[in-house]
C-alpha cells in the first residue's frame, strides 16, 4: 500500500540558499587567522552540512587546533555580513515552495538566527516560518539523526512519511538514520567544488536532482510503503 508523504524537511544551506561557497571560504579564513591552512577540498569534506560544535571538535581531533569564542564569534560576524551582501536563494526555490501542497519544515545545522537570517535575504523566510529547527535544540548534530527526528517530532509526523532535502554527506547520513527519504540536492554552486555527486553515489540517497522546480514533481512521483 502506497503512503502519503506527511512532510518534507528542507535542509537550509546549499538546498533553499546558495551558501555554502560563503561558509567554506569564511570557515578557511578565520581557520588559517588561528594558525591552520585546510584546503578547500578538505574543508568541503570535513566541514558541510556540520554543526560549529562538530567543526570545533574536527579541527582539535584532526589539527590539534582550538576553535576559541572569539574565533566562533568571528565567524559568526563575517558570514552574517557576506550573507546581508551576497547571499542568493536557490534558483526557484520560491516557485517550488508555492507549489508544494505538503506540510514542510527546515531543519538545519546552522543557529536559529543565522537560519532566518538566510531565509530573510533570500525571500522565502515568510514560506517556511515558524516551522525552524537547528542543530542547537538537540543533543547531536549531523551525521547523528536527532535533528530529523526532532522536526518530525515537533510536526507530529512519523519519521517513515517524512521526506528530507539535503545536500550534504552528513544530512544524508543523518535522514538514512532517522529511517526517512532522502532526495540529494546537487544544484547548488557547491556542488563542484564539494565534490557532491561522488559522494552521492557511495552514500544511496532515494534519488539526486540538480533542478529545484523538479522537486513537486519528483514529490509527487514519491511513494513510501
């Protein structure tokens, strides 16, 4: 028997906006101010899709070096200042929005301001408001799926009914885990340099599309046993 899909979850950076260059090359700056030189390819590998609190934890592990208040606070201020500058939604990411008839939410690894923020300069934060979930309501972040549960939770919906948007290795990890959909998204300007659709193919998402305003029909063609 086919089931109706009861919500899809949009992840926020690289799927709803085009951030993620924005993030990577802020995160490389202010790492090598503190003493460390990651290439972009690595820092694509280690860093997307992650929490701050995952990163600072990587960059100890792998490089010994301490990601201080000041340098998240640095971070923090350079991002929000490149996002108010540069930061453009998704191509047709609105449209798609509009055509949805399902129930939808954004769960992110990102703060719940620098969330809206996005949403905010791109013009879609008055589609997806109030329904804003991030990293920072539970106890781990990406790869580990408490996030997707907890929006699931929140919306009242059974995690096997709900469809997530990702489009990083730690967001398809953590939907696989939540035992949830997953459609990869691989139509952002990261998708290059990240490497995104030879990560795709070792990690089976339910299917990749690289076209936003596919997606109501990509959903529509969806059925969940």
């Amino acid at each position: 028997m086919k089931r109706e899909t009861e919500l899809v979850i949009f992840d926020c950076d690289g799927v709803l906006v085009d951030s993620e260059p924005i993030s990577i090359a802020v995160l490389r700056d202010v790492i090598a101010s503190a003493g460390c030189d990651i290439d972009e390819a690595t820092a694509y590998r280690l860093f997307l899709g992650r929490s701050m609190t995952t990163i600072g934890e990587t960059l100890v592990l792998r490089y010994g070096l301490r990601f201080t208040e000041e340098h998240l606070e640095e971070t923090r201020r350079l991002m929000s200042a490149r996002f108010r500058a540069e930061l453009k939604a998704i191509h047709g990411i609105r449209e798609t929005l509009l055509a949805l008839p399902h129930r939808r939410c954004v769960a992110s690894s990102s703060r719940p301001e620098r969330i809206r923020l996005s949403l905010e300069v791109a013009g879609i934060l008055d589609l997806l408001e109030p329904a804003i979930y991030s990293a920072t309501m539970v106890k781990r972040g990406k790869p580990a799926p408490d996030l997707f549960l907890h929006a699931a939770s929140q919306m009242a919906a059974d995690p096997a009914a709900c469809i997530v948007i990702e489009d990083s290795p730690a967001g398809i990890e953590a939907a696989k885990a939540a035992g949830m959909r997953v459609f990869a998204f691989a139509g952002g300007s990261h998708a290059g340099p990240g490497r995104l659709r030879e990560a795709f193919e070792t990690l089976g998402p339910d299917l990749v599309f690289d076209d936003m305003r596919s997606l109501p029909a990509l959903l529509a063609e969806a059925s969940l046993p």
